[in-house]
C-alpha cells in the first residue's frame, strides 16, 4: 500500500494539510480505518485544561491511540476532520497546535478540513478530531 500527498501547483500552498491523498494498493494490501471524533477528555472523562492546545493534543493522542491499536501509523492518516467551537482562537494558536501535530504525527499531512462548530458532546469542549487511514496489511 502506498499513498501519495498530492499538491497541485495550481491551487495554494498547503500548510498543515495535503489537499489530496491519494492511496494505491487495494484491498490485498490495506484496510480502511474509520477513527471517530475524540475530544481533549482523558480515559476518566477529564477535560484537559488550559485551552484549545491541550485539548488538541489530547484528542490527537487518543485518535493517535485508536489508530495504533487499529495497527496503524499517523503516517497512514489519509482524511481528519477538526471541529471547532471557537474557530479565531483555533487560528491564534496555530503555530503551537502546528507543533504538537509534528511532534505526535510528523510531517505528512493528510487532507483536512476545520469546521467551525456551536459546540460539542460537553459544552466545555474546544476541538473533537475525526479521521480515516489505510492501514498497510503487509
């Protein structure tokens, strides 16, 4: 299984997402993972403080967690959707959560969407992250 970050010349740069992935191999070399949106929330139902850097790094470690288990890697992250409940603050911390995603998942973006939300599961959550891999079955 082999994927591909695909960024055309045509459109804008890409910081911090591929515009495209696109994933060659089938169903002989890899499967689909379907990751569901996780949230700043630890495995007692605590909400991380300290804001929307926290909370990112929190759900991103336990979709990170999930797709492990799947037997997968963040480099087989091919789609993530974020959803945010407050979208500037979001963007006045992008350097940081930018640094937390190299830190836990490198430097191969996947395709991704921001989704400004009114709010989520717990009211005092800030980000929930959702995504799909293909996970090599070689």
């Amino acid at each position: 299984m082999t994927s591909e970050r695909i960024n055309p010349a045509e459109l804008a740069r890409p910081s911090g997402f591929s515009h495209a992935v696109s994933v060659a191999g089938g169903a002989a070399t890899g499967r689909m993972v379907f990751l569901a949106g996780q949230t700043g929330v630890d495995r007692d139902g605590n909400v991380a403080d300290g804001g929307v850097v926290p909370q990112f790094e929190r759900a991103m470690t336990n979709l990170l967690t999930a797709l492990g288990v799947a037997g997968g890697l963040p480099s087989d992250l091919v789609s993530l959707t974020i959803y945010l409940t407050d979208v500037p603050d979001y963007q006045a911390h992008a350097r940081e959560i930018g640094a937390v995603w190299r830190r836990l998942a490198g430097t191969d973006y996947p395709a991704m969407a921001a989704v400004g939300v009114t709010r989520l599961w717990l009211p005092e959550l800030l980000v929930e992250i959702q995504g799909i891999a293909v996970v090599s079955t070689d």
